[in-house]
C-alpha cells in the first residue's frame, strides 16, 4: 500500500483505489458478482442496487447518502457501490454482491451525490470521492462508486436519514447507541490533573504549604493553567518549570508538558501563621474541561504535616 506521508492505513482506500485504478473499472465491479467466492459487504463495504434505493425517488436516496456518509465517517469508512444488488448469503446470512441494478445516467447521479454531499450530514463529510463509469455498450448505465473516509470529526448526523447519527456496524447501517454516542462526543482518552497539597514546617514560626499537581488521565497535558486562591494569603515562591504570578489570585503556567502518571511541583507558598487553611485551585489545559478543586487544612493538620488531595467541585 502506498501511502502519503502521515496518511493512516485504510482498507476501504485501497479497496477503493484497486477499482478506480483498473483499466476497465466497471468490468472489475461485474467481476464481484459473478465471482466464485461471494464478496460480502462488510463494516467497510455496502452495495446498493438501483431497484433496491428505488433510485427514481429522490428522497429514498438522499436518505441513503446521508445515511452512508454518517455511518462510514463515524467508524472506519468504507466504500459505497451504486448499482449492486445484495442479498443475504444462504450460508452466512450476511449479505453479498448477487446481482447488477445498474444506476440511470451514472455521470447525472454522480453530480446529485456531489450536490447533497454538504448538506446530507452535520458536520458535512471531509474527504469524499465519487466516481462514475458506464459499462460497455450503453453509456447511460452503470456504476458509481464512493470513498467515505473516517472522520476525525464525529460524530456526524445524518440529516436526510431522520437526524440520526449512524454507525456502521456488521453489514448493516445502525443508529448509535447512548453509550457510544458518549464516547463520541466526550472521548476517553483525556488528561485529568489532580492537585495534592502538603504542609511543612518552616525554621522559624509558620508553615509551608507545597502544591504539585498529578495527571492521573490516559492523555498529555498541554499548556497548563492554574490558578490559586489561597485563605488566609501568602508568600509565594518561584518553581523551576513554571511561570508564577505573585499577584493575588496566584497563577502558574506550565513551560512543558504534564504526561500520564507524572506528578509536578506547581507552587509554593509560605504562610506566618497557623490557623485554618482553605485554597481553592482553578485548572486548566488544552482539550480538557476546567475544574475547580478544593483543599483545606485545620490548624491540627498543618501542625501534622498532613497531605491532602484536592476535591473536585462543579
């Protein structure tokens, strides 16, 4: 497979790129129907006969185009084949290239999908190729073939096919389930920075509270932002790796990166007194939703050098 620098693998691309580059595209597509082992539509491979779509009324096929275009760019892609008919395999009951419904004027019907492309889902569809060919001997019949390629912008709704928003799963087109849906929208893999702060005592009367900061999420930190309210107020000290604010509320910007399971000292701060302690920590990094955390010591606490871990609020 020949890939462009960056390009991920994709069986539907040169699934898609074995077809379009044969000398007689069209007759590489009648060779799916009338070969020994049936070709099965797959997660990445769906066949629409003409009569099947009813390709004369243009809403049952705007809503097979929009439903397509979801489905294949909220998975893995695939490929859509115009003018093959399926059936379910007597054998695997799975669906299988069985026949030719050829499309009317493929060049026409190929300009309609290009037409409704944009609006046929919400986001529209980066990245989509469409390709006509007649077959031999009666140019206003044919095949039109389309690339859906995975989108790194899902979920997408298809606005022809009920504003649903569809997965491809199996041979079969599907609405998505809450749970994914989840997932797709809040994806899992995300950084989630946990402040623990710990007390100390200082030489002379005080305290020193040191505050670092863990990444307990599966995902990098980049570009973290904190900011401390701290009751009563203190003195606060510079950090290596760090640019400290010492104006009231505190702020420290992180110079690098915070990867999964590392833990970074974030400030310091150097109070006179000992009584109750409250700090409330505001964070913030790219691609992660802010949180507000909480910390408090009693005197007894600091006194104890006691470490405490920071609870989330709203």
């Amino acid at each position: 497979m020949n890939l462009q620098p960056f390009e991920r693998p994709s069986t539907a691309k040169e699934f898609f790129r074995q077809i379009t580059g044969d000398p007689d595209p069209a007759a590489a597509i009648k060779r799916m129907v009338s070969a020994t082992s049936p070709v099965f539509e797959t997660e990445w491979l769906d066949f629409k006969g003409a009569a099947q779509f009813k390709a004369t009324k243009d809403s049952d096929m705007k809503a097979t185009w929009s439903e397509a275009l979801a489905g294949f760019a909220n998975t893995q892609g695939g490929v859509l084949i115009w003018g093959v008919d399926a059936r379910k395999d007597t054998t695997s009951s799975i669906d299988a290239a069985c026949g030719v419904s050829f499309v009317k004027n493929p060049l026409a019907f190929k300009s309609r999908l290009m037409e409704l492309h944009r609006q046929a889902t919400e986001p529209p569809v980066h990245g989509v190729e469409i390709e006509a060919y007649s077959i031999s001997g009666s140019p206003n019949e044919g095949f039109v073939v389309c690339l859906i390629p995975e989108s790194p912008f899902k979920p997408h709704r298809a606005e022809y096919a009920g504003h649903q928003y569809i997965i491809r799963a199996g041979d079969n087109f599907a609405p998505a389930s809450v749970s994914l849906l989840r997932n797709l929208f809040f994806p899992q893999s995300r950084c989630l920075l946990v402040p623990k702060l710990k007390s100390r005592s200082r030489p002379i009367p005080g305290r020193i509270i040191d505050g670092f900061l863990t990444n307990t999420g599966s995902a990098t930190a980049f570009d973290t932002f904190v900011i401390i309210h701290s009751d009563p107020k203190g003195a606060t000290c510079r950090i290596n790796g760090w640019e400290m604010s010492c104006l009231v509320p505190y702020k420290a910007h992180a110079k690098k990166p915070i990867h999964p399971g590392v833990t970074s000292h974030f400030f310091t701060t150097q109070h006179g007194q000992q009584k109750d302690h409250i700090f409330k920590i505001q964070i913030f990094a790219q691609d992660a939703e802010p949180a507000l955390w909480t910390v408090s010591f009693t005197d007894d606490e600091l006194k104890a050098c006691a470490e405490k871990t920071g609870e989330r609020g709203s």
